[in-house]
C-alpha cells in the first residue's frame, strides 16, 4: 500500500469516525433520529474501505462534506447540551 493510499485512508476514516461519534448524541435531537438511520450505510462503508479506490477529489469532497455537516449540526446539538454542565463543544 503507497503512502498517498494511506493517507486517504487514513483521512476519510476519520471523517466517517467523527461523525460516527456523534451518534450518542443525535438521538437526542429532533431530526436526529432520521440521520441515524443512515449511520449503518456509514459504517458499513467504514469497513469496507479498504476496498473503495480513493483519490485526492474524493477526499476533498468527504473533508468538505463532513465540515458541512457538523456545521449543520453545531446549532441543534449546541440546543441539546445547553442543559448540561460541562459539556463538550462540536469542533
């Protein structure tokens, strides 16, 4: 496996991994539960990585996505922990 390889790897599991993270807290959310059905074509794809062919664009274009999304989910999850102390922000 080339370094390049690895390092989209390696960059789009951690995309997918982020967003997977937040699971525990979707589901506290009003729309939350309509994203998570979703979640399992995620993971599904998390496994199976290893088998999809990467370049540069579509590394970007997840990189972008994910940016996208957790900026989606900033103000709704921010909502959701504003009851509890000491929560963690979304970065």
């Amino acid at each position: 496996m080339n370094r390049v390889y690895t390092s989209h790897m390696a960059r789009i599991s951690n995309c997918l991994e982020t967003i997977l993270e937040l699971e525990p807290e979707l589901e506290k959310i009003e729309f939350g539960k309509s994203l998570l059905e979703e979640f399992g074509v995620l993971k599904d794809f998390l496994r199976r990585i290893d088998t999809v062919a990467l370049n540069e664009d579509d590394v970007e274009r997840v990189e972008a996505a994910t940016a996208n999304f957790l900026d989606e989910l900033r103000g709704p999850l921010s909502q959701s922990r504003s009851g509890r102390s000491g929560a963690s922000r979304l970065q």
